[in-house]
C-alpha cells in the first residue's frame, strides 16, 4: 500500500474561499482528485501536492503536506469494512477518510488518515 500526500489548506468558512483555493489550483493546471473540509481545514488530494502548496503558500493560505494512505480496491461491498476492521485489530485508529478519483473503472479509492508505514504493515 503506497503511502501518499495530502495538501491541509486552512480557510475560513465563509462564501467564496473554497472556490479561491480551486481556481488557484485549477488555473496551474492541478486537479483535485479528491477533498474533504471540515474544522476550517480543507484536506485536498492533488495531483501535484509540491507546487500546489508553492502556489497556495503564494495566496496567503498557510498549507501543510501530511502523509497519508491512498487505497484502490475494488468496489463491492465489504471491502472498507475489511480495512477498517484489519486496521482496528491492529490498534490503528483512521483520524478521517474520504474518497478520492480512482484509478480504473470498478475500482474505489480512498484517502485514510493513518500512519501510512504501520498501516502498510498490516494491509499487505
């Protein structure tokens, strides 16, 4: 399981912040495959995590990177439950997750908040 980036952008909730943040990015060229905001806190999966913070950074947003676990399984039923279970099992608690573009068709991608090394360990 490969371990993967993503991009925490603080903004403020408020109308129009999400949308600065998305054409900074989108006029570089750089798509969110996927994002979840929360707690003032926009967590994005980009496709160029280093210049996405570069440019951000740029704009007055206060970004960090953070290592996260990106996983592709294949979507049917049970195959997140099976995941979350083996992780449990293992004393390894997932902070947040959320869906990100996957990669083929049939396929379901995830972005889990765990430390991606110990997760690794236990998902091979």
């Amino acid at each position: 399981m490969p371990a993967a980036q993503e991009l925490r952008v603080p903004i403020a909730n408020k109308p129009g912040v999400l949308g600065q943040v998305s054409v900074v990015l989108s006029e570089a060229g750089i798509n969110i495959e996927g994002f979840a905001v929360w707690g003032g806190v926009a967590r994005l999966f980009v496709s160029d995590t280093d210049r996405a913070q570069e440019l951000l950074d740029d704009e007055g947003f206060a970004c960090a990177v953070a290592d996260v676990l990106r996983l592709h399984l294949p979507d049917e039923p049970g195959n997140l439950a099976e995941v979350a279970e083996v992780l449990g099992n293992a004393g390894i608690n997932i902070d947040y997750a959320y869906t990100v573009t996957p990669d083929q068709p049939g396929e379901a991608a995830f972005v889990l908040a765990v430390d991606p090394k110990k997760a690794a360990g236990v998902l091979d």
